[in-house]
C-alpha cells in the first residue's frame, strides 16, 4: 500500500499534460500488468531471503557442522537426502495397476467413476472460474454491484484446499520415504501460482472457450521451442496434427459474432496472459518432470509445491493489504464465498481424480477424458454465460478436438510400435 501511490505517480500523465485524474489511478491499480508486478515484489521478498539462506547454510557446510533443535528442519528444506532413483519408474510414479484379476463390469466402473470424477470437478470449476471472474456480485435493481477483482486470492484458496487434502492423504497413507531438498519445490510452485493468475486474469479479457482453445493448441509452442532450442525431431503426425490445431484455433478466433465488440487493445491483453499461462504451465510440468528423478509419489509433489504456494501467496496478499480486502468481500457477499469455496474443493478433487486416473488407466486414457471435458467446457460455457459462437467458429472448435484425439491415437499407436523395437534402437522424440 506504501509502493502503490509512489507507482502509480511515476506512470506517465496524459497527452495534454493534465494530472491522472483519480478514476484513471483506479484503472491503472487494476490493469493486468501493474498488479502483475506487485505480486511478483511480493514474490521476491520471499525468495530473495530465502535464496540468500540457501547460500549461507550451503558455504557454511552445515550438513556437516550444523547442530540443535533446528538441524533436522534445514537439513529437509536445504539439503534432504540427495537421494535420487536410478531409473525413472523408480518410486517416481506408483505402478499402474493391472486389470488381471479384476473382472470386465468392475473395471467398467472404475473407468466411469474416474470420468465422472474428472468431468464434474473441472467442469464445475470452469463455470465456477468464469462466473467469479467476469459476473458482478450484490447486483439490485438500484445497484449494479461490484466485480471480484483480485485473483491472486482465488490462487490462495486453490493450494490453501490442495495443501490440507494432499497433507491429510500423505498422513493417512504410505508414500516412499522423501528425498528432494523441499526448497526445490519453490521454483514448480512460483511458476505454478504464475500460470493459474494469467489464466484467471484471463478471463476479464477473452471469452472461456478463447481460453479453452488456447490450452488445447498449446502443444504448438511446445513443438517450437523443442525443435528451436533442444533440436528434437518429430513425427509427420505430430507436425499434422500441430497444423490442424492451429487451423482451427485461427478459424474460432477470426470468426465474428454481430455483437462481438472485443476492443484491439483489450485482445491483446488476453493473447499476452495466455501466452504467460503457457510459457508458465510448460516450466511447471517440466520441472515436476525434474524432481521425479528423487524417490516421491504424485502426492508428495502436490503437497511440496501448495506448501510454497500457500507461503508465497499469503506472504504477498498481506504486504499488499489485499487479504483483508477480499475476507471484507467475502463477508459482503456470501454467494461469493461459497463459489470461492466450491472452486478450491474442485480443484482439490480434480488433481486427486488425475493421480489415480493415471494409476488405473494410463496418461492415454486419462488425456482423452480431459479433451473430451475442454469440449463440454466450451458447450456448457456457451450454454449457461449466452457467448456466440459462429458456424465458422464451430467448425474450427471440431476441428481442433479431432486433431487433439488423432494426437492420442497416434501416440498410443507409436508406443506400441516402440515396445517391438530391436534393443538399441531409439524412438523419435515425443511431445
């Protein structure tokens, strides 16, 4: 709140030289990238001490000389076992289990349990994200009502859930013995708390289904930087389906609808925030990547990384003042606190739904699930928030599901192909 003012008086006044006038002050605190740095000071008050900690414990040897009450503590967060598995399936991921013994109507219902699961819980937290973010609350006749402006607090309320639900599963049940120095679970966690601000801030700026489509075709730019930066080669249907995705992608978003009035600078906005989200979520997954090489299961890494979600987020809503300022909405609007609520127990849900769907049933399955839930995402959100979507954007929308399932064939086709290569031969890069 001290910073605010001093910011807000250094950015530049009007054309005409005239002071900013009050209301431009407020729509300046509230544009995108100014609360983006704020929250990214936050962020770095925290990191930057505990960088510096690292360093110190770490010259100073302390894995060796360090004593007292607090030894076990920092030798977790700073050093940890250093312990990692020799092969990836190695305690990295539990096995999955095999349908052997278990009967056809048995498997049947757990593959629609997981579907039911997966598809309730996010698709709920996708009506429930965009109502929050882009619907007034304590509208009347006389009152239009106010908007939910911060997201960072929806970000806290996601982990604070996840945090307790994965916590209570690690307690509850045996999980390997834990290896990774936890300060390592940071980096996945900032970039994770990163992602899901662009994707909820997003939302002021593009419809739903723009955001959806634009999750989908995010294998583009994955595709781009692996052949850029690590040189990877791919397969013909890989490159296929990457231009089919990007035909339809184009074909939703240059479609018009009569009452469409995006402004250019407004689009602009929602096309940086995505590409925030994607550049994020694609740092996450392949740090998480990373730290399977130590003995963990799925559920200690959910775990690791809310710990510092919750540290980071709460640390930078109460040096901005912004907790309490969103507990004072909460207490105003009751409909909001149990969306807020019922959008934390979704995302909690969801992941746990994920990890077990992929124990029982592999990644192949498990992808075609979610695409098939983007898909009622959009015909929900299209249904219930009235946004028109043309013949033209239609066609690109089916376009872009059916390239995103000739993805999941190709790719369970290929691994097939794989398991009947001669020994020292090397399969193509996947993505």
């Amino acid at each position: 709140r001290v910073c605010r003012p001093l910011v807000l008086a250094s950015l530049p006044t009007m054309a005409t030289g005239e002071e900013m006038a009050p209301a431009l002050q407020d729509s300046w605190g509230d544009f995108w990238l100014f609360r983006f740095f704020v929250n990214a000071a936050g962020y770095a008050s925290i990191v930057v001490p505990g960088f510096l900690l690292i360093q110190y414990f770490k010259r100073r040897n302390y894995l060796e000389t360090g004593r007292g009450i607090c030894f076990p503590v920092i030798k977790s967060c700073v050093f940890g076992s250093e312990v990692k598995s020799v092969h990836q399936d190695d305690g990295s991921l539990p096995p999955r289990a095999e349908p052997t013994e278990s009967s056809t109507a048995r498997q049947v219902f757990k593959l629609l349990f997981c579907a039911a699961g997966l598809q309730i819980s996010y698709l709920t937290w996708g009506v429930l994200q965009e109502r929050v973010m882009t619907r007034t609350y304590g509208a009347t006749e006389t009152d239009p009502g106010e908007k939910f402006k911060d997201s960072q607090f929806l970000v806290f309320m996601n982990r604070i859930l996840a945090f307790t639900v994965a916590g209570l599963y690690c307690a509850l049940t045996k999980q390997p013995r834990h290896g990774a120095p936890m300060y390592k679970y940071s980096f996945a966690s900032l970039s994770n708390i990163l992602s899901s601000w662009c994707q909820y801030e997003a939302l002021k700026y593009i419809s739903f289904p723009t955001q959806v489509l634009a999750k989908a075709s995010k294998v583009i730019p994955v595709m781009m930087m692996g052949k850029l930066v690590s040189r990877k080669s791919y397969e013909y249907w890989e490159y296929l389906t990457a231009a089919l995705i990007s035909v339809g992608v184009s074909m939703f978003l240059l479609s018009s609808a009569p009452n469409r009035t995006v402004s250019t600078v407004t689009t602009f906005s929602g096309v940086v925030l995505l590409a925030g989200y994607i550049i994020f979520d694609s740092f996450t997954s392949n740090w998480q990547d990373a730290l399977f090489t130590y003995k963990m299961s799925p559920v200690q890494m959910m775990f690791g990384v809310n710990v510092f979600s919750c540290l980071f987020t709460v640390g930078s809503l109460l040096e901005q003042g912004a907790l309490l300022e969103s507990l004072r909405f909460m207490a105003r609007h009751s409909e909001f606190t149990a969306h807020a609520v019922l959008l934390s127990v979704c995302s909690a849900c969801g992941q746990l739904f994920i990890f077990y769907t992929i124990n029982q049933f592999g990644a192949a399955v498990f992808t075609i699930i979610m695409t098939l839930r983007q898909a009622f995402a959009i015909l929900l959100s299209c249904l219930i928030y009235g946004h028109t979507v043309t013949v033209v954007g239609g066609l690109g929308i089916a376009v872009v599901f059916m390239a995103l399932f000739l993805r999941v064939y190709a790719r369970s086709r290929m691994k097939k192909r794989t398991k009947k290569l001669p020994l020292g031969e090397t399969p193509v890069q996947k993505v």
